[in-house]
C-alpha cells in the first residue's frame, strides 16, 4: 500500500531505486519519528559544520556547491567525531541509494506526503494533465492572504490525488526548486511553504473534483522585510556586483516610488539594498516575491510561467502593492523584461552563482507598469519578444568576441 501511495508520475522517480528508497525510508521513520526532519537537518549541517572547518569560504556559495565541492566530498570518509556508528551506517545507506544526503531529505518529504493520501478518489489522469489547454481564459487566479486557514484541496501534476493546499504546494516546491533545480536551502525553511500569503493559478479540469494547481509564489509583505530572501546574508556577499542604470533609478524617484538615491556603483550590495529600502516612497506597499514555481511538460511551464507573471502582476496591482523584490535566475524572464520600457523591471544586482550557467539577478517590479505591458501582451507576442531579445543578445555577444 506505501508503495502505491508513493508511486506518481514524475521523472524525478526514474533517478532513484524506489525499492531500497522505500525501505530507507521506512527505516528513517521507525527510528526516529516525528524528529525524523531534525535527524536529516542535524546530520546534514553537522557534515557543513565540518567543511567549513577546513574551507571557511565554502560558507559564501550556495548549497549545491558546497556539497560539490572537493572539500566536502573528501569529507565522506570521515564522520564527525561525535557521530554514533547508527548514524554513519544510514548516511552510508542513503548514499548508496540518493545522490546526496539533501536530496534524500527531499524525498522523505515527498514519500511522507504521499503516504498521508492513501484514497483514490478524484484522480487526475496523466491524459487529462497532459492535454491541459493554452488558453488563457480556461485559468483562475487567486492571493490567498494566509495558506494555512483553508482546507480547500487541489490536485497538482506530481501526485494522482487530491491534497490540502498546503501539501500540494510543498510538494511542488520539493519536486520543482529542491530537486529539479536543487535549491536545498529551501529544505531547511520548508515551512514558509506552509503559510503566509500565495498566488495560485489553477485550471479545473473536466471530470476532477478540485482544480489543479499549476503556478503558485509566496507574497512577503513589508512587515516581515527583516526576514525577506532579498537582504538575506548570502544575497548580500561580496560576490554580488551593483549594475542599476542611473537612469532607472531616477524613473523610480520619477513615478514616486522612491526618494532621491544615491551612486550605485560606489556602494556595495548590502549597503545599496539598506539605502533602497529607506529610501521608498511607500515602504507599506512594497512586497517580496518567492518561491514562484511552474509545473508541467517544458511546453506548459513556459506557457504557465507567462500567465503566472500576467496574473500575478494584476493580484499585486489590486492589492495596492506598488513594487516587488525579487531574485530571477530564470533567462526567459529576464530576456523578456529587456525588452520592455526600462523602468518596468530594475536589476539592480547579479551574481553568477557556482553550478549556473546563467547569472542571477536581485532587482525590482514596478508593478503598474509590469501589469500594464503584460495585460496588453498575450503568449504569441510575450514569446516573439522574448526570442528577439534573445537573439539581439546573441548577436551582441557574437560582434564583441
């Protein structure tokens, strides 16, 4: 019965031995219960803890790289010295089975939640999500103030049942930002999945009880702007280098979203971000915006990442929030941005973090204008602009070599 209710479609299953998966995880919980997610997070920074010991630098790049690293793979062979035999002999089980211990933390999440699901009712067919439509009108769209007061049910294309909106959105975020693109920081704040305000984007599909959700992102707003992502340390590191336009600044100051704002380029990230924040206009109206996900074929993710932005804009427009921060790694969105009037999107800053091959940008919504270019814009118009903003970076790229 575990293994049914593990057992979904998804790629993601093809990399691991789902049996010696299952009786790992079996393990894991027979042993440790309900610290089960302590064990993964305590043995996982313990191992951390240990490579910076040895590389205190490797604290400054993400994740992925750490675990990549020559430091920390020499380190495998040598537990910490505080480690009972117990816990080496599971490392070493989960390594045998998982690429890394995060990965398998991931996926305990993942077998836990479907586990929580065992009925069958209200299935959402593979066929069904695979002929999920292009048209705009056949999607809905919502900013849920708090996720953890509704229990409201949504199916999600990684799972053949039904779950609580909470559950359907952690599981894809573990399935799309952990796994696939192996943001494992996320892993040890998995519960800001769990409440606060969301977008949805959600499709109901003929012969399912609940609708399918197929976009959601996390809305900050400004009074938790100490705990924001945007002015988190490792966003604020050396590594990251101003690169605003002046004259996007002034568009700023000019559409009164900000006061008067110094050079750019002669202050660092951290102190750029603080000298920004002080400086706008209506602090009270600005918001962060993380954790936006697109599910689907790589057909449907550019066509929900499009509609996700056209929507998303016009639930921050009628709430009356003014600008966004955000941190973009996607190109398609960047490219598309490029080729829109200058004071639309702001990067303000970018660093090309190890592992990527595209940099990563810290920047700004104005979000009137973005909802205003995205209203006027259906998916035919947003890819053509895209391509072309693409294309015209190539050629400048091919004329400069």
């Amino acid at each position: 019965m575990l293994a049914m209710a593990w057992h979904y479609k998804s790629a993601l299953i093809e990399t691991i031995d789902f049996d010696r998966a299952e009786r790992f995880f079996s393990k894991i919980e027979l042993l440790f219960d309900e610290r089960s997610f302590s064990f993964f997070k305590e043995r996982f920074t313990d191992r951390l803890n240990q490579a910076y010991q040895v590389h205190p630098e490797l604290r400054s790049e993400n994740l992925s790289t750490q675990i990549s690293s020559s430091t920390f793979v020499s380190l495998i062979s040598t537990p910490p010295a505080h480690w009972p035999t117990q816990w080496r002999n599971i490392e070493h089980e989960a390594l045998t089975v998982f690429s890394c211990w995060p990965e398998a933390w991931a996926y305990y999440q993942l077998w836990k939640l479907h586990n929580k699901y065992l009925s069958t009712s209200g299935l959402l067919s593979q066929g069904k999500a695979a002929n999920l439509t292009n048209a705009e009108h056949a999607y809905q769209d919502e900013l849920i103030k708090d996720i953890s007061s509704t229990n409201a049910f949504y199916h999600t294309l990684h799972c053949d049942y039904p779950m609580t909106l909470v559950d359907a959105i952690v599981m894809i975020n573990l399935s799309t930002l952990v796994l696939e693109q192996k943001w494992y920081e996320i892993l040890y704040s998995l519960d800001q999945s769990q409440s606060g305000a969301h977008f949805l984007l959600t499709t109901q599909t003929l012969g399912c009880d609940y609708p399918t959700l197929v976009s959601s992102a996390k809305v900050q707003e400004s009074g938790q702007a100490n705990d924001w992502l945007y002015f988190s340390p490792f966003f604020q590191t050396k590594k990251w280098k101003n690169i605003g336009d002046p004259d996007q600044l002034t568009q700023l100051e000019q559409d009164y979203l900000t006061d008067s704002i110094g050079p750019l380029r002669q202050q660092s990230t951290k102190q750029f971000d603080s000298m920004l924040w002080s400086n706008l206009s209506m602090p009270e109206q600005s918001c962060e915006i993380i954790r936006l996900t697109v599910s689907g074929t790589t057909a449907q993710r550019l066509f929900f990442l499009y509609l996700a932005q056209k929507r998303l804009m016009q639930q921050l427009h009628d709430a009356k929030f003014n600008i966004a921060f955000v941190i973009i790694e996607q190109p398609l969105m960047i490219q598309y941005y490029a080729s829109l009037p200058s004071d639309a999107y702001l990067p303000l800053s970018s660093c090309q973090l190890s592992g990527s091959d595209h940099p990563t940008y810290k920047g700004v919504w104005n979000i009137a204008r973005l909802s205003a270019e995205f209203s006027a814009s259906n998916f035919r118009s947003y890819k053509q602009q895209t391509v072309y903003q693409m294309k015209r970076v190539r050629r400048k790229e091919l004329n400069h070599a």
